[in-house]
C-alpha cells in the first residue's frame, strides 16, 4: 500500500447479529420440482419421488420461518475501508496488447454447416434404407417409422403400411429429415471449432452416441411406434455417420474470424465515425 493511501476507520458495527438459520429445506424443494418434470420425460417413479420431495421442502421450510423464524448468532468482523488520492489505475502488465479474449477465434460459415447437414442426412439415409432392406426386406420401412411421428394412429391400425410405399409418409419423412438435418449441420457448423483437437471423433462419434442415450429416454413420448420397433444398434449406426460425414464436409470449407468483437454498427454496415480509423490515416483498415 503506498503512502498516499491509508485506512478510513469504518462506522460502529455490533459485536455480533442475529441471522437466518442455514437451511437444505430449498434445495430438497428444488430437486423435487426437477424430478416431477424430469418424470414426465422417463417414468413415473421420477415424478413420485419429485412430489415426496416436494411436499417435504415444502413443510420443512415453512417450518423454519413459522411459527418462529430460526435464527443463528454470527459475530461481525468490522471492516476497514482503504482510500487513496490516486486518480489513474494502473494495469496489470499481462498481455497488455489483449484486451479481451474471444472464444472461438476462428468459426465456419453458415452455408458449410448446411451442406454438412445435408451430406450427413444422405449418409444417415443409406444407413437406415440399409437396414431396413436386410432387416425387413423393404427400404420404406425406416421411412415410415420416421413418418410415424405424426402418423402413428394410422400404423397402430394397420401396421402393414410400415413395409409399403406412400406418397404422404414419404412427403413427412423428407420434411422431418431435411429440417433436421439442416438444424443439426447448423449446430455442428457453430461446435466444431470449439473442439481443438480431433473434431471428427468428438462431433462425429462422442456427439452421436450421446444423442441416440437422450433419445433413448424420451423417445416413447416423441414416437411410440418408432420406440417399439428401433434397432439401436443401427440407428447409432446412422447418427454416427451422419455425424462423421457433416464433419468432414464442414471441415473442408475454411473458417472466418468471429466477429463478436466487432461493433454491430460495422457488422450491420453502417458507417460509424469514431469506430474506424480515417483512410488519410495511412493505416489498414479492419
């Protein structure tokens, strides 16, 4: 501390002060209310589990504020104030020409993540078409279980429509598979330069694997039809072959500078004097 700063004796604080009493009452509340929504997803037990915790949160922490509030005793520690005649902060001489870092440096376009999703969804599509001719003898087989996740009532019915061709299943299973394919290319376009190292095998392997384990939770609620007749085993197959080839087709276009740190008047083109250096000024302008 140098000599031009000192301590500025504090107010008069209490010796000590009475405090609301530590309580785990909110968090046993807490998890209850994210075991009853997580059971809507998973099973019943969840969601019974959730109410018992909930209800017990409940009672316990209405119980520590009523009738009388619990309360603990806590000595004060008096706190000295430091002030200085200083008016200039100095900096931490640490990378002094970085200001701020940005995460990723470096990201891909949106139209690469589109062609990967693209690519990927035909790799996908091979994979279940595959599938469906070795396991069921019919390469509309997979095409109707995706469609089934709106038209599950009429394969209950008759689920002799599964292994047969129609025009509506086959408009609702492109629709689905494009959109999703696109979404997903979107997201592995955005991940991947956040992974350093071996993009291929953390996007195209690790990710799909994951994926098909959440699937493996909520699908009887998102397609009942496609949970009763899924082969796992080939439907990893598939994620991870759409994951495989998006990857590499994204990875072969070049990746652009992030431009968070620039001011959104110069992203949206809007001139903005004092943003930019002067073209007199001999200097390159960003």
């Amino acid at each position: 501390m140098g000599s031009a700063e000192q301590v500025a004796p504090g107010p008069r604080v209490p010796a000590e002060m009475e405090v609301p009493a530590s309580t785990a009452w909110p968090l046993a509340l807490a998890c209850g209310f994210a075991l009853m929504f997580a059971g809507l997803l998973t099973s019943v037990s969840f969601t019974l589990l959730g109410v018992v915790l909930t209800v017990a949160g409940s009672v316990g922490w209405f119980r520590e504020v009523f009738p009388q509030e619990h309360e603990v005793t806590v000595p004060v520690i008096a706190e000295a104030r430091v002030v200085t005649e200083r008016h200039i902060v100095d900096r931490v001489p640490v990378a002094p020409q970085l200001v701020r870092a940005w995460l990723p440096v470096e990201t891909y376009p949106m139209s690469a993540g589109i062609k990967g999703g693209w690519a990927g969804s035909v790799a996908m599509a091979v994979i279940a078409c595959t599938y469906g001719l070795l396991k069921t003898g019919s390469i509309w087989y997979p095409i109707n279980l995706l469609a089934a996740t709106v038209y599950a009532q009429s394969l209950e019915v008759d689920p002799a429509h599964l292994y047969s061709f129609h025009w509506s299943g086959f408009g609702m299973a492109l629709l689905l598979h494009a959109v999703g394919s696109t979404l997903v290319g979107l997201l592995y376009g955005a991940m991947l330069p956040m992974f350093a190292r071996r993009p291929i095998i953390l996007g195209g392997l690790v990710a799909p694997v994951l994926w098909s384990a959440f699937l493996y939770t909520i699908l009887d609620l998102l397609n009942p039809v496609l949970e009763k007749r899924i082969d796992w085993l080939w439907f990893t197959a598939s994620q991870i072959a759409f994951g495989v080839v998006a990857g590499l087709v994204v990875m072969r276009h070049s990746p652009r500078t992030t431009q968070e740190n620039v001011p959104l008047a110069l992203r949206a083109g809007i001139e903005a004097p004092g943003m930019v250096r002067s073209r007199g000024s001999g200097e390159k302008l960003p």
